[in-house]
C-alpha cells in the first residue's frame, strides 16, 4: 500500500519485523516511510528493515542508520528470513 509505512509485517515465532520496499529510486520518500515504520517499530516491538535493490548510496545508509532501521539488499533477504526462523 502507499499509504501505510510498512509493505511486510513479518512473524516467525516470538519475533516480529517490519519490513519497507523501495519500488523506486526516491530517496525522500523511502525516509518518509523508514520514520514511519521506525516510530511503529519502537511501539510494538519489531525490528525494522528496508529492502532495496542494490547497494544503498552513503547518504541513505547513514539517514537509516540514524533511524535504527536495517538496510537489507534484496540479493540478502533469504538469509534474513532464515536467521530470523533459527532464533525462533
């Protein structure tokens, strides 16, 4: 959806994540979302990530970093959603 911050709400066990996809190459409007998913996160206890296609530009990487949400390149999510299956 456009309109909500998060595109994945994900559960595997007792943890919970939240998950945005950048569909384009919009750098604002992806820190638009990361703010939301970030203060929605903080509430009801999930890990936060943003998956993109490739390697991140420097400035998007720090603006997210300094939100406490994850960079995940789309070539890596697999092992994300094994580590996370694993602590289950």
């Amino acid at each position: 959806s456009k309109r909500t911050p998060l595109d994945l709400l994900i559960r595997l066990g007792s943890r919970k994540a939240g998950v945005v996809v950048r569909h384009k190459r919009d750098h604002k409007k992806l820190l638009q979302r990361a703010v939301g998913l970030s203060a929605i996160s903080r509430l009801a206890n999930l890990d936060s990530f943003v998956l993109i296609d490739d390697a991140p530009e420097r400035g998007l990487r720090v603006d997210l970093e300094d939100l406490d949400v994850e960079i995940i390149e789309k070539s890596r999510y697999r092992n994300l959603l094994m580590s996370l299956r694993e602590e289950e």
